[in-house]
C-alpha cells in the first residue's frame, strides 16, 4: 500500500515569496553566543603545521639570500606603476583598519574569550618577531612602517604581516563566515603588499604570514574555538518563516557532530525535532566535512557539500523508508530560508529504545523491529548507523529514526552492518539470547547468518567500543549464539607470526654484519660518514625524517583502494607502521599481505579474500615501479656514469654481482621449495586476477596506482631532501628511480627490512650519479631512518595499540 505523505521543501528561491516570510533580516557579524562549546580543532593544528613550514622556508631563504648578496648585488627590479602603488598602500591600511575594527567589535559585543584570544596572539607576534630580529641580526620593525618619513630598510619578519595574520585567524571562529572570508583574503593581500612596497622582501612576508599562523593558531589550540552553532532564535525565526512556529525551542542534551539538535512544541502539543545546519558553524567547513568521513570512514559519517542539501537528504530517506512500510519520523519541513542556516524538522514520538528497561521491551516488539529492518533492505534502503539510539517505541511499536547517513545505494556489507550493529546493542540492551532468538525468528538463518562476520569490534561504531576488552567477550558471545542459532560456518581469523625474542637475535646478528660488510662493498669511512651527518643541515634532516612517516597516510589510502571498502583511516594509517615492525618476523611483501589481511578480517573480509585483496596492494606498487624504472631510462632522464666507480671508493660490480646472486636465491627458493612455492605462487596468480577485474572500475584503478606513484615520489623527495641537507644535491626523478630500484631488489630478498642489501644497493646506484659515497652513505642513513628503522620502532607501538583495540 502506498503511504501518501507530505513534505515541504522550501528553497531559498521559493522562500522568498512564500506566506509568513519575513522580509528585513537582522545582519549577524557573530557567531552566535547562546550555550558555545569549545573545542581544539584539526585545523588549527594545521594552521600551526604550515605556519612553521612557512617560516622554516623563509629562514631557509634568508641564509641564502645573505650568501648570495654578499657575492654580488642584488639585481633591480623595475619599479611599479604609481596606481599600483597606491592600490596596494590602501590594501595594506585596509587590513590594519580591519583587524583593528573586529577587535574593537568583539570588545563591544563583550567578547571577553574572543578578546582575549585576539590579545594573547597579538602579544605572541611580538614576542616571535622580537626574538627572530635578534637571532638573524635584522633591523628592529617598525609597527607601522608606512608612516615613517624617509620608509624603513627592509624588515625581516614584517611586523605589520604577523600582526594583521594573528589577528585576524584568533577572530576567525568567532565571526560570521562572510566577514571571515573577508578577513582572510586581507591576509593574503597584506602578504603579497608588504614586499611590494617595500617594507620587506618576499622571505620577510611570508615569514610574518608564518609567524602569524603559528601565534594564532597556538593560541585557539591552547583555549578552544567555539562550534559557531545556529543560534535559538535564528532557527526560531526560519521555522515562522516556513509556516511551522514552534514554542519552547530548547536545545536538545542529546548532540552530535556537524548539526544542531532542538526540541520544540507545535501548535498541537506534539514533540518536533529540530536538526540545524549553521553556516557559521566549524562543522560546516568545507575542509571539516571532507576531513572527516576520511578520517572515520564506516563509523557513521557521510560528506554533504551544503546544509540544504544534508537536510533534504535525510528528508528523502525518511519519506522512502515510510514509502516501503517502515514506521519512521513524518517529515514536517527541510529547507533553507536564508543564507545562514538550514533546518530539518521531524515529528518526535515514543521514547527512546535505549533508554528503556529492558523488562518493559517484549520479544514482540523486537520482531517487528526486525521485520522493519529487513523491509528497509528489501527496499534498497541502508541506515548507516542503526542502533538502538536510533529505535524510539511508541504504544508498542518500533519507529526508525537518524537517516542522516542513511544510503539509497543498497549494498550487501551496508546491510550486514546494519543487522551486526542493531545485533550487538540489543544484546547489550535485553541480553544475548533475546536479541539472536528475535533476529533469527524476522530474519531467518541466511540473512543473520550474513552479519557474522561483521560482528568484530572494528565494524562497531567508535562510541560503542570505549572498553575494548568488554566489547570483545560479548562479540565473543554474540558470534557464538548466533552460530549455534543459524549453523552457520565461522572462518578462521589469519594467525599473524610474532616477533619473539629469536628475531631480534637475527636482527643484532645482522646489523653487526652489515656494519662490517658495508665498508667494503662501498668504500665508506665511518670517520667521514659522521663528519658528513655532523655538517648536515639538521632542520632538513629532521623534515626528511618526519616526511616518511607521512607516507602512512598514502600507504593507507592505498590499501583501502585495493580492498574497496570503507575503513577508518586512522587505524588504517597506524596498521603501515605496524607492517615495517613485523617485517623483521616476516621479511618482503609476505609481511604486509600477512598484515592486511589481519586487519580486513575484523571488517567482515574472510581470510582467503583478505589474502587476495590484500595481495593487490602490493603487486600494485610493483607495477608502478617498474613503470617508473623503465620510463626514466627509455626518456633519458637518467643515466648512471659506470666510470665514476672505476675509483676504489666502491665496487659497483661487486654490489650489483651480490644482488643478483640474492635475488636469483630468492627466486630459486620460490620455485624449487614447495613449502614456499605454495604459499606464494597462488598468492599472485590470486592477486593478478583480482587486479585485472579492479581495473574494470575506472575510479578505483586510477586512485589505486595514483596513489602508489605518490608513494614512490614521496620517497624519492625524502632521497632528494637528504642529499641536499649534506650537500650533495640531486634531482627529484633520478632520487626516485634509485629509490625504486632498491624497493623492487628488497621485496624479492628473503633479508629481514632488506637490511644490509637496502644500503649497500643504494649507496651502489648513487655513487654512478655524482655523489660522494660518504655523502651517499650519509643520505642513505637518513632515508632508512625515516622509511624503515623510525617505522619499525613505532610499529613495536602501533602494533601493540592494534591489538589492545581489536583490530588485529
């Protein structure tokens, strides 16, 4: 039978001529004040990150800079023209009367937390400035150089930039979005101005922007920045302005990220739930929405580009899901009556299943809830987040609510994890027994049976796994009830090899052979080697260092294109480091397919699929490298010089004879020993397979081997940047190809880490390219540190942390 059902759906478009409609809105520069949390946000951290990056480049710039005039002057710029002067003069006095005029705005507003913010990051400039004038012998600044008679000699950092930046970024959360915006574009300008008239050079304002964003955003670290949340009576106002005046709007205690929950009362006494999505709000930040569902992909999050468009998407769900029969919410409004916020608003019944004893809950009502649940995936619909927060019961019979993540594009996983999830919080709620009994009498075996695998703690939403070790016995017992009520076969989780105590006796044994092989593949002196860390310029070291363990992140990114899945990537990223730590147990790509397929199992992968998918990743960078090896030798753009090791300080046939004998081993062993030939030849026949049908979905394959060339950049930049810190420069692509060809011989080497042969090999190929073997070695050392030794020792943790969360 078909539900008529009616919605409205107002646009702004719409709005404006619609009955009710207010026609003078009040100008809002604020955020509002009412009930404010604050909060430490990622982007203020980002802030911090790249303001010191900024003003790590222009102290770079700086030395270099002095160097070069002290050889000759500079070369004169031609001067610009007296219109662009002026124009840039008044952008320069615009950002300084702005700046001053929001602080002035807060402080009459009674502001308190936002002056002092704006105050605490101001001082801060000061004191940064001050501090780099005496360290770099630079001229004292001038607050305001543009009215000094006569001008000022170019100002190292500009002080003008810093304080305009600080101040306005510690105001930023506290002001409305378009007077936001605003703000940060006279930063920028302010920065492109100052070298322009000649208050500094371009190194100067760029390190006042850098100072500035550090200075701000160390201080909205330290005291939090408010959500920005919509503001009572601006929802109060869009409701009348939608026909639907409410009375006793309340803020509901019950919050969650990136929307606004309200409670009112309509006209005829009935409860309305009331979503606001404010413009003005830090959750609704482009980069706050995208960063998010990355970050916690599977665990209830979903990207929405605009606030309408969040409110209307719920909206539909919940007219579907009333449409295929499930009791549900009626929609009473979702629309946007301004620029500033939009609102969704529900009709508001029963109580919530959660909070219910669970004696009062009969088996009854929990079939038809079931049932519900199984019409909604009959219809093709998938809630997202379906637990028992989101059942209310109401006279005895179930109502779904929260589609805001529900999906339209049903999936098999979707569907399982929306029956494991509801699952595992009744058991939780009314006990084991009743929430299988129940399950399986609505469902039936096949379906429930389905869900087993997705009853692993990694599948639950993070707020339902806080105690791990609790969690884990009752999925324990939750599994076990189920198998015996559906006789349904549970895999094997994939037994991971640990590092014992025989391993690391392998790993010292080893390292003190390499210690002694190397000098005598490469000619290295250990005297030199340190003379040249000693002489290195450290900052560049340390940035190379904190480079490779950005490379999780890609690494991650990869792995979940192979697999095709949605998994957090926070695990996801902290599972890399774990791989380089068990690669002492497991040596090559054995070790990270072995890894991989750990962690998929917690994510309802089975074991032999998980082997497969995982396999993928690996294989992929393969090709990529070889991709690379071959374009950068067919193009030309690199080209080792074979006379440049006639010298005694190394022996490039001998390290290449000793890496061919290593890999021929390996091969040999792989295709003779039948122990190793059967567990890795059908692991890459299977991968190849799976491969080619992933090259059948465009998007994946391009993510999946985009993805890997950034991976084998990123590496070679860290070689680059290495070199450069012990000044033996060498570009980018010739970096990389070198990189390359050390990671295809180490995946193939039965050496744990490649330990020995990574060194040696790298040292061998850098030496044919120009570079002193002492600084090949130096450089080397510096890469392996960042990209396997750092790792390794980080994995010892990360594994740990895996395993204490139920993810391996």
């Amino acid at each position: 039978m078909d539900v008529e059902v009616e919605v409205v759906m107002v646009t702004d478009a719409a709005a404006r001529g619609g009955p009710g409609r207010s026609t003078i809105h009040r100008p809002r520069y604020l955020v509002a004040m009412d009930d404010q949390p604050r909060v430490r946000r990622a982007s203020d951290l980002t802030t911090v990150i790249i303001g010191m990056a900024l003003l790590g480049w222009s102290i770079a710039s700086l030395d270099q800079t002095s160097d070069s005039t002290t050889a000759a002057p500079p070369p004169t710029t031609a001067p610009l023209p007296t219109w662009a002067l002026s124009l840039l003069q008044l952008v320069n006095t615009l950002a300084l009367v702005y700046a001053l005029g929001v602080v002035v705005v807060l402080a009459l507003a009674h502001r308190r937390s936002a002056v002092r913010d704006v105050l605490a990051a101001g001082a801060l400039v000061v004191l940064v400035t001050w501090g780099c004038v005496a360290v770099f012998d630079q001229p004292w600044p001038a607050p305001l150089p543009e009215y000094v008679p006569g001008g000022v000699p170019p100002q190292f950092p500009v002080l003008h930039v810093a304080m305009v930046t600080a101040v306005l970024l510690a105001a930023s959360p506290h002001l409305a979005r378009p007077i936001r915006q605003f703000g940060w574009a006279l930063v920028v300008m302010a920065g492109v101005a100052a070298p322009a008239l000649g208050f500094g050079s371009v190194s100067g304002a760029i390190a006042g922007l850098g100072i500035g964003m550090v200075c701000a955003g160390g201080v909205l670290l330290v005291f939090g920045s408010p959500r920005g949340y919509p503001a009572v009576a601006s929802v109060d106002e869009a409701l009348t302005d939608l026909g639907l005046p409410l009375t006793d709007i309340r803020v509901d205690p019950d919050q969650s990220w990136g929307v606004r929950r309200m409670i009112g009362v309509a006209a005829d006494g009935g409860l309305v739930e009331i979503k606001a999505f404010g413009r003005d709000a830090t959750d609704s930040q482009l980069a706050a929405k995208v960063w998010r569902p990355i970050v916690y992909r599977g665990e209830g999050v979903s990207l929405s580009l605009s606030r309408l468009q969040a409110a209307e998407h719920e909206a539909l769900v919940t007219v579907l899901a009333r449409r295929a029969g499930v009791r549900v919410p009626e929609v009473l409004a979702a629309a946007s009556t301004s620029g500033e916020v939009a609102v969704l608003a529900l009709s508001r019944d029963g109580i919530r299943l959660d909070t219910l004893d669970p004696e009062s809950v009969s088996d009854a009502e929990l079939v038809h809830l079931w049932r519900d649940v199984a019409r909604l995936h009959d219809a093709g619909i998938t809630h997202g987040s379906l637990d028992p927060a989101a059942v209310r019961l109401d006279e005895g019979a179930p109502i779904i609510t929260n589609f805001s993540i529900g999906s339209l594009h049903r999936r098999e996983r979707d569907a399982q994890l929306d029956v494991a999830r509801l699952l595992f919080g009744l058991a939780q709620l009314v006990g084991v027994d009743r929430a299988v009994s129940t399950a399986h009498e609505a469902l039936g075996s096949e379906r429930l049976g389905a869900a087993v695998a997705y009853l692993q703690a990694p599948a639950l939403p993070t707020w339902e796994r806080r105690h791990s070790r609790a969690v884990a016995r009752e999925l324990k017992a939750l599994r076990a009830g189920v198998v015996e009520r559906t006789e349904v076969q549970v895999p094997e989780p994939v037994k991971l090899r640990r590092v014992g105590p025989r391993d690391v006796l392998t790993l010292v044994v080893l390292l003190l052979f390499v210690s002694a092989f190397i000098p005598v593949l490469a000619g290295v002196d250990y005297e030199q080697l340190w003379a040249e860390l000693q002489d290195a310029i450290w900052w560049i070291v340390v940035a190379t260092v904190l480079l490779g363990q950005l490379v999780f992140v890609p690494q991650a990114a990869s792995m979940m294109f192979a697999v095709g899945r949605s998994l957090p990537l926070r695990p996801a990223t902290i599972l890399q480091s774990a791989i380089a730590f068990i690669s002492f147990a497991i040596p090559g790509v054995a070790g990270r397919v072995t890894m991989n397929a750990a962690f998929l199992f917690k994510y309802g992968v089975t074991p032999a699929v998980a082997v497969t998918q995982g396999a993928i990743d690996g294989l992929s960078g393969f090709i990529v490298q070889v991709i690379v090896v071959l374009l950068a030798f067919a193009t030309g753009s690199v080209s080792f010089d074979i006379a440049a090791t006639s010298s005694s300080d190394i022996d490039l046939w001998l390290v290449l004879a000793v890496v061919i004998l290593l890999v021929g081993a390996a091969l040999l062993a792989v295709w003779k020993v039948k122990r190793l030939h059967e567990r890795v030849v059908p692991v890459v026949t299977s991968a190849w397979r799976a491969l080619t049908d992933l090259m059948k979905a465009p998007s994946r394959a391009l993510g999946l081997f985009g993805v890997q060339l950034i991976i084998q950049l990123a590496w070679g930049l860290m070689l680059s940047a290495a070199l450069y810190a012990v000044g033996s420069p060498l570009d980018l692509l010739p970096c990389t190809v070198v990189v390359v060809a050390t990671s295809l011989f180490q995946g193939i080497v039965p050496v744990p880490g490649g330990i020995g042969v990574s060194e040696a090999l790298m040292v061998g190929l850098l030496v044919p390219l120009g570079v002193p073997s002492e600084a090949a070695m130096a450089a080397t050392v510096v890469w392996r540190v960042g990209t396997f030794y750092l790792p390794a020792v980080e994995g010892f943790f990360a594994s740990r942390w895996l395993e204490h969360r139920g993810y391996l």
